[in-house]
C-alpha cells in the first residue's frame, strides 16, 4: 500500500514518478517506534508516496507493517561490524535513497531538504543531516546529557536561527537519517566483510560523505546501531572533538535546550511568497493585509515602493508582514522611479537578490507604481492581479468624463491636459506612457506571468483598451471579508426582520411609509460620488435621513445639513456596531467612475443592508437588481427616481434584505483557495527553496545597516504621523530635566494643544 500525499491546494495526488525513495528501518523489538516513524513520515514528508519497510522478520513487524510495502530480510539483533553491508545489499538503489531508522522524529519537508542539498552537490555520496545523539552529527554538545522535551520543528526552528547552509566532510554515516546516492552500489560489488572496509572504500575513492546543517532530526529514541566513532582515526577524533564545525551553534543550543527555551515565532516551511506593492493603502493595501492574514499556506514577504509625489520609487522597502512597521531592508534607488519604468537595473538587482536570498517561489504584484516592469520578468510563478487599469491608463480609473473603451495618443494627451483623475504622475510625457504600455502588454503575455481580476469588467474593458492582450486568459477571483469582520458585522446582520415587515403592512394599509434610513459608506470624494449627492439631497431630504459614515474630510460640508449625520472617520472593527446603531434601510454607493470591486458593497452585504449604487464597472458585475441590490445610472436624476421607487415599496426592500441574510458572506479564506488552484502545487516547485524555510526572515544584520530612530508607516496620512509625533515631543519635553519647569509646562501646553486641534 502506497502512502497519499495531498498538496498545499488540498489536491490528492495518486500517481507519481518517485524522485526518490524513503526506506524505514525496524529490528525485533521496535514496533512502536515503528509505527511512531510511520506517522511522521506520512506527516512530514513533501513525497511519502514512495515508502518501503525494511523489518527484521518477526510476527508483530509483519502485524505493524501490513498495510504497506515491506521487506522482511533483516537479522532480529543487528551485526553491528556489518550494519551498513546488511542494509545498502537489499536496498533498490536506482533513485535517491532515504534512510530513516524507526524511531527518528523528522522535521518539516525533511525529505526535500536533504535532497535540496543532494541536487546543490550531486558528486556527494552520503548526505547526514544533524541529529542529537551521534557525537559526529550532534547539534548538541555531546558532552553534556541534554534533556529531550523540545519538539522536533521547535528545534529545528533554533537550527535555522544559527545555521549557517555549512557542509563539513564526516568519516562515517549517520545511522539516525541518511542520503544514499545509487552510486554506492558500485562499491557494494567489492568484496567486502566489514563496514569499516566498507568506509574505507568510500573515502579512498572519493565518494563523499558528508553532514549538512540545513536540517536535524531527533533520534534519542532510536535503538542499538554502530559507533561511528570506530571508523575516525584518532586525529580525526580529536579534531571533530576539540574543534567541530558546530561547536558556536552547539554552545547557543545546548543552552537553549537546557533551559527549554522555545522560539520566539515557529516559521513553518511553506514556499515564500513575494507581494509587490505601493505604499498609498486603500483598497489595495487592505487586501495585501487580508490575503497574507487568511494565506495559511505560504510564507509572505512584502516588497513596497516609498517615495513622494515627485517620484513614488525613491526606495523600495522589504517587509516581513502586511504591517509597515519596521522593514527588514530598504534600498534607495539612485535613479528614482517616478511612476513605473520599463527597465531598471538596480530595481532588478534588488529584486535578484531578495528572490535568491530568501528562497522566493511566487511573486504576487498588485501594484507597479513606484515599481519597474521587471517584477513581471522573473523566471518564477508571477501572478498580477487588476485592482485598476494601471500602468496603461495613468489615471487608474479609465475614465474620462466617462469610462474609456478606447485611448489613443490623441485621446493620452487630452486627458492629461483636462481629466481631473490624471492627477498622480504630472512630469511623465506620454511618449513614456504609450512606450510603457508596449512594454508592460509584452511583460503580461509572458508564459509565467497569470492575469487576476476582482470582477469580469476589469478584464473586458483593459483588453478593450489594450488590444494586445486579448489572446491572455484572465482568471476572475473576488475579494473576500476576513473572518473577524463577518463576526462584527453579525450584529447588523441579525437585526430583527419584523421591523421591515411592519413597514410593508403599514404601506398596505395606505399609511405614509416612514423615512428611509440610507447610509453612505466611505469616502465622499468627487470620484465617489459627491456631485451626484449634491444634485438631489434637497429632493432625498424630504423622504430620507442620510448618515455619511466614514466620509472623511470631504463630509464636513455636510455637516449642518438637515436630516444628514456625519461620521468623519471610523475604525474597520466598529463598522459592525455603528451599522447596528444606524439600523440603515439602503446602502448608497454613488461613485462615477468604474469600481473593480467594492469592499464598501461587501461590507453592507455581509450586514444584510440592501444598495443602490451606480451602474458602472463591478457594482453591475456583482448587482442583480431585485433581488440583491438595485442599479440606476451615475447621476443625479436616475438616482433619485430609483430611490423614491425604493421608498414607495418597502415591501421590495424587505424581500432584497431577507436575501442578503440568507446569502453566505465570502470570506477571504474563500479568496485564498481561488489563487491556490492556480498556483503550483509544493510537489511543484524547486526542491532549494525548502532549503531556509525555517530561517528566520527578521535579520538582525541587516536591520542594523538600516539603523533609525524612527519609522514612519507610510500608509498612515500625514496629519497622523504629525500628531503622534506631537504627542512623543510633548511627553519628551515634559519631562527633560535640561528646561525649567516652568517652560517644560508652557512648552508642552501648547504643543499638546495642537496635537488636539489637528486631531
């Protein structure tokens, strides 16, 4: 019977050419061990597909060993003078070959590792990894008895925060774990009587064996095996004694051991996935955030363009998390990128480096503003994923007086000239504009590179902008919800239905309906909508209350508008608890221009508020009128009719919002399977990048060459940073012993009383 291995996308995979083999080892007696071994094996191996049991002959192995594939040819008691003989001349050694003795406990992908480094040497012989009981191979100080409590990936873990990708020459083989290449068995054909010939052989024809510290194994529960101290000449004792390769890391660990110290944060080994990005925020940098928080099966890296409105790639900065707190490394580009460059040599340089250094297997871009074309050009899995229409159109949206099915040169210069949304890039000719556009479409039609949209719009309407791309397939994956927002938003959704019902049977009895309880969520900015507000409130207000909640500083001019609330700013985690509070019968989303998505309308979906919004872009992709939402067109008029329409039969209302309630909310974990399904399998990918996977991505090193005192989120707006920064002063005068009290007081009075202003 055959091991079934499923990969990262939940994809069994039944039939598969072994790249190599894992031989379990089991003697009389080690039954339990063995079927400890077996569980590991199908747990954390990246192929268990292609196991064999090699077992002395006893009832009880053959009892623990029936259900796979087994060999039962071994002695009962192991003759340790020909231990190695007896194993490697009843092994197939056609393939790479696995060794593990029942009993180890193994590692994360402990199978790639070993043949990772395999693939990076292949003239090697007989790879060992570290294990903690061998005196040769111990990670450990073999002097000192240490205690075994730590679990193998906890350890593992501490390996990787030391280890330095060394290899050092040994003078025998590991009987925990062991890579044997087929090329042994030319010298199992030599007539040998001991496994000390059998050493002897080995090293005098240059076979080689060695230890590598990309990987431990536990073995302190592994039974009798040779000692492989008889096969070192007594200089090779003293040396690998007094002044082993491992000596600073088995210092630091057994230390660590001792005290059972576990690491800080346990990295599994997952592939690494690159996210480039912009440093703006918004929609974009909301779902960086939530597909790295939801992604369970890659570890991620975000590399993000810091710049000013000048140029936007002054420096690009890597970050270990979706948070802009601390980078791990920023590089400033002597050549700053303006908006995005065809070609960049140092961007590129940078981009190598980061994809080599920590093993990078995907690159995700979602924005290449402040970026360089090349972030589409490396030779990995490359997903972009359309949240605008950026870099063929510079103003994002496509939209010019109204959205764009076409833009030539004569219509590129009219629009910078007189489209109020070409605001971002002002120095850019559109010679760099058109050349880009050729650039990027040849960037895009790469074999690597797979096209992602949130909405079927998005697609359509970039190949009807761009031609060129009309031969690429474009996958469409909606954005998700995070979890935590579904649960706060439950208070919304499960207000009571009864309270529309009584409304729709108070319309029957000719009763005036009472006033439409209409929010409007997000930004009132003149894209989102705020000329189409401005030509019909007047005639809304008569009918409807409106609350603007999260309308920032374009809402404060609405302030002292009858029947209107205002809520300038609100924290995401409060949405649920304001929407409760409102109790809003309509959702108003009013923007102009083309959305690509909307968080805005899944948010009110997910609490069961039915929308009106603007027939344009994603709000027509994602809307069925009347049964989820409605749509009207982007101005004024059509909008207001559709809302008396609205106000005129609750009882229409009432159907759409028990519908959404009915409805599931798609959660960003549902986001997530759609991109896995086109991402390739772990089977799939290089065998090196497992290599590190348990190295911490935090380097110390390199924070201390990007030393500052201080370190601005750049997504965080201005006014923010400046409060805060304040604030620190504020508290930092107040209690400096270098100014008299008296100033200290006035000093921080006055800055402290900015700070509220500004807030």
């Amino acid at each position: 019977m055959r091991l079934v291995d499923v990969d990262s996308r939940g994809q069994t995979h039944t039939e598969s050419v072994h790249r190599w083999h894992i031989v379990l080892i089991a003697f009389s007696g080690e039954e339990r061990l063995l079927s400890d071994s077996l569980t590991q094996i199908s747990e954390q191996s990246l192929d268990p597909a292609g196991l064999l049991l090699l077992c002395s002959d006893t009832s009880e192995l053959r009892v623990a060993a029936s259900e796979y594939s087994a060999q039962f040819e071994l002695p009962e008691v192991p003759d340790m003078g020909r231990y190695w003989l007896t194993l490697l001349r009843k092994l197939p050694l056609e393939v790479p070959t696995l060794i593990v003795r029942a009993g180890c406990h193994l590692p994360q992908y402990w199978d790639a590792r070993l043949m990772a480094v395999s693939e990076q040497s292949p003239h090697l012989t007989v790879i060992s990894p570290l294990n903690v009981s061998e005196p040769f191979f111990s990670l450990l100080n073999p002097k000192r008895e240490q205690p075994r409590a730590m679990t193998i990936d906890a350890l593992d873990q501490w390996r990787g925060c030391y280890a330095e990708g060394m290899a050092f020459d040994v003078p025998a083989i590991s009987s925990a774990v062991t890579l044997i290449q087929p090329s042994v068995d030319g010298f199992l054909a030599v007539d040998m009587s001991s496994d000390a010939e059998l050493m002897q052989q080995l090293r005098h024809h240059g076979a080689g064996m060695i230890c590598t510290d990309q990987l431990v194994v536990d073995d302190s529960h592994v039974g009798v095996r040779p000692d492989n101290r008889a096969f070192a000449t007594d200089v090779e004792l003293q040396s690998l004694g007094d002044a082993h390769p491992l000596t600073g890391m088995r210092h630091a660990l057994t230390q660590l051991v001792g005290r059972q110290e576990l690491p800080a944060r346990q990295m599994d080994c997952k592939p690494v996935m690159l996210h480039v990005s912009h440093s703006w925020g918004g929609g974009l940098g909301r779902w960086v955030e939530d597909y790295i928080a939801a992604d369970d099966t890659h570890n991620h890296l975000v590399l993000r363009s810091i710049g000013q409105w000048d140029a936007f790639g002054h420096a690009v900065a890597l970050y270990p998390s979706a948070k802009m707190d601390v980078p791990i490394k920023t590089w400033p580009l002597a050549l700053p990128i303006v908006s995005t460059a065809a070609k960049h040599h140092q961007y590129s340089q940078v981009l190598a480096q980061i994809i080599e250094h920590y093993r990078v297997s995907i690159v995700m871009v979602s924005s290449l503003i402040g970026h360089s074309l090349d972030a589409l050009r490396s030779s990995l899995p490359t997903l972009f994923v359309c949240h605008d229409f950026y870099p063929f159109c510079p103003a994002l949206v496509a939209t010019f007086e109204s959205p764009c099915g076409s833009c030539d040169a004569g219509a590129l210069k009219a629009c910078g000239q007189k489209n109020s949304h070409h605001r971002f890039f002002p120095t850019e000719s559109d010679a760099h504009w058109l050349a880009l556009r050729k650039q990027f479409s040849l960037a895009v039609l790469a074999s690597q590179v797979t096209l992602v949209a949130p909405s079927a719009s998005v697609p359509e309407r970039l190949k009807q902008l761009e031609p060129a791309l009309l031969s690429k397939a474009c996958h469409i994956i909606e954005h998700g919800l995070t979890d935590e927002l579904v649960r706060l938003l439950q208070a919304a959704r499960e207000q009571p239905v009864e309270q529309l019902s009584e409304l729709s049977s108070e319309q029957s009895l000719g009763s005036q309906p009472e006033r439409l309880r209409i929010v409007i969520l997000g930004s009132l900015a003149q894209h989102k909508g705020a000329d189409i507000l401005d030509g019909m409130l007047d005639e809304l207000s008569v009918f409807a209350d409106l609350w603007l909640l999260g309308a920032g500083d374009d809402g404060r001019r609405y302030d002292k508008r009858a029947n209107v609330t205002v809520i300038t700013w609100y924290e995401r985690d409060s949405l649920g608890e304001h929407l409760a509070g409102i109790k809003p019968d309509l959702g108003l989303l009013l923007s102009n221009v083309p959305e690509t998505f909307s968080y805005t309308l899944s948010e009110l979906w997910a609490a069961a508020v039915p929308v009106l919004a603007t027939r344009l872009g994603a709000f027509a992709d994602r809307i069925e009128p009347g049964r989820n939402g409605w749509l009207a067109d982007p101005d004024s008029q059509s909008m207001l009719a559709q809302l008396v329409l609205i106000q005129q039969n609750r009882a229409e209302l009432a159907k759409v919002s028990a519908y959404l309630r009915r409805s599931v909310v798609r959660s960003s974990h549902d986001m997530i399977q759609g991109y896995n399904q086109l991402l390739p399998g772990v089977r799939d990918l290089p065998l090196n990048i497992w290599l590190d996977c348990r190295t911490p991505v935090s380097d110390s090193v390199q924070l201390a060459q990007d030393a500052k005192a201080l370190y601005i989120d750049h997504q965080t707006p201005y006014r923010r940073v400046l409060v805060e920064f304040l604030e620190y002063t504020a508290g930092k005068l107040g209690r400096s012993p270098r100014l008299p009290r008296f100033l200290r007081r006035l000093v921080s009075k006055v800055i402290r009383k900015l700070s509220q202003l500004l807030r």
